[in-house]
C-alpha cells in the first residue's frame, strides 16, 4: 500500500534521481538545492508556523516496502519582497478605426509582480515505473500524490494562505530551450532560458529590471510562439486534469520565463480541501462497495496518508487492515477523510467480476 509522508533528510538521493525527470525550478536535479530544500522541510513540519517564504513542505510517497517512489512540495507563501511572485498578466485591447470599419482585438502581457504572493503547489513527479503500472493499481498512486498533499493542507489551514496557485509545466524542445523564452525573454535579457532559469532560483530582480514595464502585444510574435501562451508540456496534462477536478482554474496568467499558465483557487474552496472531515476510527472493516478515499492520520511531521476503501458513517470511519497498520491507528483514534477524483471510485471490473 502507497502512503504520503513529509518528506525526510534520508530520501535526499532517491529526491535527487526522482529529480532528474522533472528538473524544474521547484524540483532542479540539484543536490545542493535538495539538501537545502528538506532541511526547511523538516523544520517547517515540525514548527507549523502562519505562511512564509522559508517554509516548504516537501512529501514524500513511499511503496510497501518503503521506496521513495513520487514526490511533492507546497509551498506556504510564492512571493515576498526579497523575492516577489512574477507573472504576466494576460489581457485583451480592443482597437476600432471608424473611419475604416475595422476592428482588432489583440491579446496583451504585462509583467506584474507580488510581494505579498500566494501559497504554490508543485513538484509533482511520479517514478515512471510506477507510472506505468498506475492505471491498473486500484490505489492510483498519483492521485494520493496530488490530492494528498491538499489533505494535509485542510488539516494545517493556518499554515497556507487563502490563495492557492499552480505553475504548471510547459513546453521545452529536446535542447531544453522554450519557443516563448527565445522569442520574448531572451530579446530583453539577452540570457538563454537555463541561464536565466538558474538565475532567477536565486535573484528575480534582473526581470523587473530588464523586462518591459508597458503591456506587449502578443500579436507581435510568430503565430506558432503565440499559439503555446498558456499551453501545457503534453506530459503535465494527466497532473493538470486532476487540479481542474480539485476546482483549481486559469487565473489568466502565465510564467514570464516559459508562458506556461497559472492555475489557482481560493484555498478553503478547493474541493479536498472543503469536503475534508474528521472521524474516529470504528470498528469492522468497510463493506465491499465502500468508496476509496484518502484517509490521513497525524500532525505535522507525523502526517501519513493513504488511500483506502473508507465507510463513513456519522462520525465513524471503517478501514481495511492493512490501511490502519499503515497508518498507525486503533478504534477510537481520529483520522481526516478526504474524497478523491470521482473517477477514483469507478467500479473495479475486476472485483466485480469476482465478486
């Protein structure tokens, strides 16, 4: 059975190799940069403090036999004055001659920044082998990896802020270049895309510095360029598709560095966030037609998540055996339930035609 746990300085190489397949400003292949990353981790799990850019939550999710097999992060607050949240702003300007008859419409970005940002989920990467075999495993580990962590956010409220915001993936060819950055960023920075990237993990202000401070037509690109503002890279698509589910949406930005778009919510009103509920464990085991829900027990850093057929009744939870050793629990302790994706909860063909 899959469990969602912190993140702890002892996962740093199977991070490190887990790593190598996002390679991401929240997830570079770094070791430096991971070693620094769990070691705010652990002491933002063990302090639970209100939001703050220094504190990062990075999980980690485990197999059976205790393999580092997926990670995720969020973190508390995406913005600050030392390092504000950048974005472009996607707007539209309607532009009408009279004496012509001819109108045009044209899509504009504006660079904005916040220091004052929101709490930012990411850092979502699932071990390939177990993305292979994922769709046959009644657990579907990647969504216990991407709804997980918004558990233990409805557990933690305090900690986050009351808005929630994604960057999602986009677009890189096989040199590692972006078509937005080569035709937008690289104009007025003169810096490739991995230097600037590199840069920018440390230091955002040479973008406020050197990017434009008026809006910019987005007219004024090559159509292929401005056919991919606010796409996603096709492999974060299945990621995206399950924070729609949550009720994460567009918030019409995108990243200054690759165009790829921003997704976000109101914190309190994200789906497995707001329909999370406390219950004591009870006795039995659930019954067959019980839905699977993640279930999660503990604090802080002793916060676990499963996902498990679950029978909630009043203010009682049944759960399998082998989800209560998981996480720890006996009757009478209090777990949070928390639904998942609906379809999570399809019939399983093979349990029902076995019965």
């Amino acid at each position: 059975m899959y469990m969602l746990r912190p993140s702890r300085s002892s996962d740093l190489e199977a991070l490190l190799d887990l790593a190598r397949y996002l390679d991401s400003p929240n997830l570079p292949a770094n070791e430096e940069f991971l070693r620094r990353r769990l070691e705010r981790s652990e002491r933002s799990f063990r302090e639970l403090a209100p939001p703050h850019p220094e504190w990062e939550y990075q999980f980690s999710l485990v197999d059976g036999s205790e393999r580092v097999v997926g990670t995720c992060a969020v973190i508390s607050k995406h913005g600050s004055r030392d390092m504000p949240h950048l974005y472009l702003r996607v707007g539209q300007e309607r532009r009408h001659a009279e004496s012509v008859d001819v109108e045009m419409r044209h899509c504009t970005l504006q660079l904005e920044a916040s220091e004052d940002g929101p709490s930012e989920i990411g850092a979502l990467v699932l071990h390939p082998d177990v993305r292979g075999s994922a769709a046959s495993s009644p657990e579907r580990p990647a969504r216990l990896l991407s709804w997980g962590r918004f558990a233990f956010v409805a557990r933690h409220p305090t900690c986050f802020e009351q808005t929630l915001l994604a960057e999602m993936r986009a677009s890189l060819d096989a040199a590692g270049r972006n078509a937005f950055w080569e035709a937008f960023g690289r104009r007025f920075t003169g810096m490739s895309y991995a230097e600037a990237d590199r840069k920018s993990a440390v230091d955002k202000s040479f973008i406020l510095d050197l990017f434009p401070t008026t809006p910019f037509y987005a007219s004024l690109l090559e159509a292929r360029v401005a056919d991919q503002l606010g796409r996603v890279h096709p492999e974060a698509e299945p990621a995206l598709r399950l924070l729609e589910q949550a009720g994460l949406h567009w918030v019409g930005e995108i990243d200054p560095f690759d165009a790829g778009p921003f997704f976000g919510a109101t914190t309190s009103e994200i789906v497995p966030i707001r329909e999370s509920t406390l219950h004591a464990v009870g006795p039995g085991e659930p019954t067959s037609d019980a839905l699977r829900r993640i279930v999660s027990a503990g604090h802080g850093a002793e916060f676990r998540a499963v996902s498990a057929p679950a029978a909630v009744e009043l203010d009682v939870v049944c759960l399998p055996k082998d989800a209560r050793r998981r996480l720890g629990v006996a009757d009478g302790d209090e777990v949070q339930v928390t639904p998942l994706p609906p379809s999570c909860n399809r019939p399983d063909p093979e349990r029902d035609r076995h019965g």
